[in-house]
C-alpha cells in the first residue's frame, strides 16, 4: 500500500495582510519608477566619459556586457531594475576608485 503524500496546509492571509503586501510592491514600484527618471542614455555616456573609461572596462563596472553598454547608450534598451542599481553606484564612483576597482591604479 503506498502511503499518501500530506499537502502542506495554506493559510488565507487576511485582508490586512493582503494590504499591507500590496503597499510594500507599491513602494518597491515607486522606488524604480524614481530611479528610472535617472536613467537616460546620454547619463551612461557621460559618465562613462567622465570615468575615461572603454565600453568594456565600464561594463565590467556596471557587471553588464560592452554590448550592453552600446544599446543603453543609443537608446536599444534600458536596464533592468537591478542593473539600474549597480549602474546608479557605479555614477558615485570617482575616478581613481573606478581605476582602483578594475586594477589600473
């Protein structure tokens, strides 16, 4: 006789559970809404110039690929959210420590 598998009980989450899970994603929603507002092709660009940095030595920066880097900066495609992340603390970096990261200085 084989024996049965148990389900795992689920539990209704209540309303108030509900709420406050949609409130957080809407938060979350907000948040990359405002950082997108940051993201403009001409930004990359610029701040790979800022840098004297390749397409590659800023791709491995950002840790995206060169190509990458060339669709963001003619408008091809934008970056995903976590991108969008790695790209805005790569824009704090100052030159010598963007150097220092890649092992130039």
């Amino acid at each position: 006789m084989m024996a049965k598998k148990k389900r795992k009980a689920y539990r209704r989450r209540s309303t108030e559970e509900q709420i406050k899970d949609l409130e957080k994603e809407i938060a979350a929603l907000r948040l990359q809404a405002r950082e997108e507002k940051k993201f403009s092709p001409d930004a990359v660009f610029s701040d790979r110039k800022r840098l004297e940095l390749s397409r590659a030595d800023y791709a491995v920066l950002v840790d995206v690929s060169a190509l990458t880097i060339y669709h963001w900066e003619h408008s091809h495609s934008k970056p995903r959210l976590a991108q969008l992340k790695r790209w805005l603390a790569v824009r704090e970096l100052s030159v010598s420590d963007a150097w220092k990261q890649l092992g130039y200085e």
